[in-house]
C-alpha cells in the first residue's frame, strides 16, 4: 500500500514560497493594478490581462504560504516571534516598490492631503474642488465627497502629499512610509497585547500581522488602517499596563485617524475600572468612563487646535457608502428595493436607507451585547475587554454600510491578540484568506472576462502547488504497511 507524503512544514520553506507569490502579485500588477490614469491600461488589452492572470497567481501563492506557516506556528516546533517579523519582512518587500494595487484610495488620500496645504475645507468639498493631476487620479465617484477621516492622518497625507508635487509615485512612496509606520506600530505592539492577554504572541503575529489582508492591503495599498490599527494597540498596551490616561490618548488618536477606534475607549473605561478596584463595581465604571472620555474629548480638542483642520469630520462618517457598496445591509436592500419595484409600491427608494438603518441598530445591539458579557478575563461566559472589542469591530464591519475587505483587521487585529482558542479564531483565519481574493488589484468591479482571468490565475497557482507539493512521484511516495 502507498501513503502520499504531505509537505514538510518548514518555515523557511513557507518564506521563500510567500516571496514568491509577493514578486507574482507586483509583477501583475505592473499592468493590471490601481496604475496612475496616464499609465492604466485598458483591462481587455493582452498585457492587462496577462497582469491580472499573474497577479492572482501570486495572491494565492502568498495565501497558500500563510496558511501553511499557520500549521508550523501550531506545530511542536513554532518559529519564535523575531523569525515571523524576518518572514513579514521578506513577504513585504516586494510590494513596497510596487504600484498601488486592490484600491485608488491612496490617491484619494494624497488629494486630502494636498488640499489641506492648499486652505480646501475637505469636510466640505471632494478633491473636484482641488483639480489638477492629483484630483483626476480619484475616482469620479468620490470626486465630491468629503473626507470622513480625522486630523491625525490628514497631517500624514498632507506630508506625503508634498512629494507628490513632484511625482505621484513619490507620494504613494510617502503614503506606503506612512503605512509601514503603523505596520511597525502594530507587529510592536502585538506580542505585547498577546501575552497580556494569555495568548501565544507567535499565533497572534501570524494571524494579526502575516495575515494576507495586511500584506495585500495596508502595505501594497497603503491603507491608513494601518495607522489606526498601531495607535489601538499602542493605547491597549498601555491600558493593560496600568496606564489609563496614555492609553485613552493613544486610543483617541487612532479614532481621529479613523472613527471606529473610538470603540477602543470602550476597553480602556473597563481596564481603567478593573485597575482602581473597591468600591461598588458600578459606580466605579462610571467614573472610569467619565474620566475616559474627558482625557479623550481634551486629546481631541488639543490635536484639532494644533491640525487647525476643524470638527468637520464628524459629519462626514456616512463619505464610505458608495451607491453600489456590497456590505451586507446594502445588498439586502438593493434586493428589497428591486422587488418592492417589481410589485409597483412605490417605496423602493425607501429600502436601502431602511436595511442601512436596521445594520446600525443590529451593530449597536450586538456590541452591547458583547460588553455586557465584557468581564476581567476571558471564559466561556466572560470576555476581556480586548477580545470584546475585537468581536465589536467585526460586528461593525460585518454589519455596517461599507463593505471593504481590510475592514476585517480592525478587528482580526484584536481576536489574533485576545481570542482564545475556539471558534472565533478558528474562523477568522479563512475568511481572511477567502476576503484577500474578493477585490481585483485594480480596485475596481470585474466583468465577466476579468472574473474568468482572475479565477484562470488562481486555479494555475493551485495546481502549481499540488504539482510541486503534492503530487505523487517516485521520490515522495512511501511504501506504508
């Protein structure tokens, strides 16, 4: 009888192969990605089709890295924590030279950025308002939106908006430092929210930060999640550590990079309420959030004095609902809306604000829900405060208006650090791997040829591996009794 060996899961192994599906993806995406406007392709041509092919090679060659790196991370012999931060490294250094891919938003960011040098309130007008070779490389439908995003990152684009006057690439260059800065933020501060919270820092670092989410997102898209995500964990550790007030204002900065940060004074209320102890146990977590927020309503004010960018950004949080997003309450809408058409009531028009309001209230009742289970430590009826938020933000993404893939990190970010072993960490390592191939790298909808190329790269990758991996042959086949 013969046995089919299975691959060694041999870490460095797991490195070089992520390298190479990272090398794979630039490769595509030289042609096939968010390519500057004077530069993009047409997608029917041959070499954009050839570069989505290979970019999607590529993509499932990296997730393929990362799940067997995951095998060897729970293997008897796990890398330590220093050879995951050298893997993340090497995975990383291909998409740092590349295009922008899997979204424009990095333009997006470098107009906010430009117009707060240029005086524009970007809370009351699009990048139309800027007009130059900067606002033509945003999408038409963002063009006369306002900016939801706080004063902190708006420092940061308006930095690397100054290269820009230069050279666009030189300020997608300023935005991927700005990036790589969170980045760095978050595999720092990682293993230290890991072992506060019981959890094995190399497992949390390779769903956390290895995750291909990260990789595919914030590095090669430059996202400013990346930044939030560092300054929550920044505050969290801090917090952990006996230090509320610099936890609050750490945590404050990352909402006034992006608003669901916010979330994470949440956590530092209760750590704060746990540190103080006596007393009765409610009146003391009303003090603890009473004292949260005045540190982070004075963090607030002190940061948009000195930024000077005002508090516009508090009504423009609806700016990431797009008319065709695919988040769940909006496609339960247009699906309502269609049928509501068909029957001739005249309220289809009513149905996707409708399913949009019902997702914020199902948010809020879900997130109550898990910081009323919230407790000192984490079990089978009570959650830290840590894993609490990260369940929190998974709720926001998996419920809330927009629909983007990196959404998932702000709270798989969390549950790598916080969630013990069971079903929610369990999922979280899948469905990130299913969401790193939801989005094409030119950040646009496919059609139907795109949808065929990409699914042809993909397959080509998967059979790549079973031939060079799995497949029987006269050295890997075993006589077995």
């Amino acid at each position: 009888m013969l046995a089919l060996d299975l691959p060694d899961v041999d870490p460095n192994r797991c490195r070089t192969l992520g390298f190479a599906g990272s090398a794979a993806l630039v490769a595509g995406g030289m042609t096939a990605g968010a390519l500057p406007v004077r530069e993009a392709l047409v997608p029917s041509s041959g070499r954009a089709a050839l570069g989505l092919v290979c970019a999607y090679f590529g993509i499932v060659l990296l997730v393929a890295a990362w799940w067997w790196l995951g095998r060897a991370v729970r293997g008897p012999r796990p890398p330590a924590p220093r050879e995951l931060l050298v893997t993340l490294a090497v995975w990383a250094a291909p998409l740092l030279m590349g295009p922008p891919l899997f979204s424009r938003d990095v333009y997006s960011y470098l107009a906010q950025g430009a117009m707060v040098d240029a005086r524009i309130d970007v809370y009351a007008y699009g990048p139309a308002a800027l007009g130059g070779p900067l606002a033509a490389e945003v999408p038409a439908v963002w063009q006369h939106t306002p900016t939801p995003y706080g004063p902190v990152f708006l420092s940061l684009a308006s930095g690397a908006a100054a290269l820009a006057r230069f050279e666009v690439p030189a300020g997608v260059l300023g935005l991927r430092a700005v990036a790589l800065l969170g980045l760095g933020l978050m595999t720092a501060f990682l293993p230290a929210l890991a072992r506060r919270c019981g959890v094995d820092p190399s497992a949390a670092l390779w769903l956390g930060a290895l995750n291909p989410l990260v990789l595919l997102h914030l590095v090669a898209g430059a996202h400013n999640d990346a930044v939030m995500l560092g300054l929550l964990g920044a505050g969290l550790v801090a917090a952990l550590g006996g230090r509320p007030i610099p936890g609050a204002v750490l945590v404050t900065l990352a909402a006034l990079v992006k608003a669901p940060a916010g979330l994470g004074l949440l956590a530092v209320a209760v750590l704060w309420a746990t540190a103080r102890g006596g007393g009765r146990r409610r009146l003391v977590l009303v003090r603890a959030v009473v004292l949260t927020g005045a540190v982070a309503v004075a963090t607030t004010v002190v940061v948009t004095a000195a930024t000077g960018t005002g508090y516009g950004w508090l009504g423009a949080l609806s700016t990431p609902v797009s008319p065709g997003n695919w988040s769940l309450t909006s496609t339960l809408g247009r699906v309502s809306g269609a049928l509501l058409g068909a029957a001739g009531t005249g309220l289809a028009e009513f149905a996707v604000p409708a399913w949009r309001w019902l997702g914020l209230v199902a948010t809020a009742v879900a997130v109550g829900v898990v910081w009323l289970r919230c407790g000192g430590r984490s079990g089978a009826r009570k959650l830290g405060p840590v894993h609490a938020l990260g369940l929190s933000l998974v709720t926001v993404f998996a419920l809330g208006p927009a629909f983007r893939p990196w959404y998932a990190l702000w709270g798989v970010f969390l549950i790598a650090a916080a969630a013990p072993d069971g079903r929610v960490r369990r999922w979280a390592a899948p469905a990130s791997g299913v969401l790193a191939l939801a989005v094409l790298p030119s950040g646009f909808a496919p059609d139907g040829l795109q949808l065929t190329l990409a699914v042809g790269g993909g397959t080509l990758a998967a059979l790549t591996l079973w031939w060079t991996y799995l497949a029987p042959n006269p050295y890997r086949l075993q006589a077995a009794s």
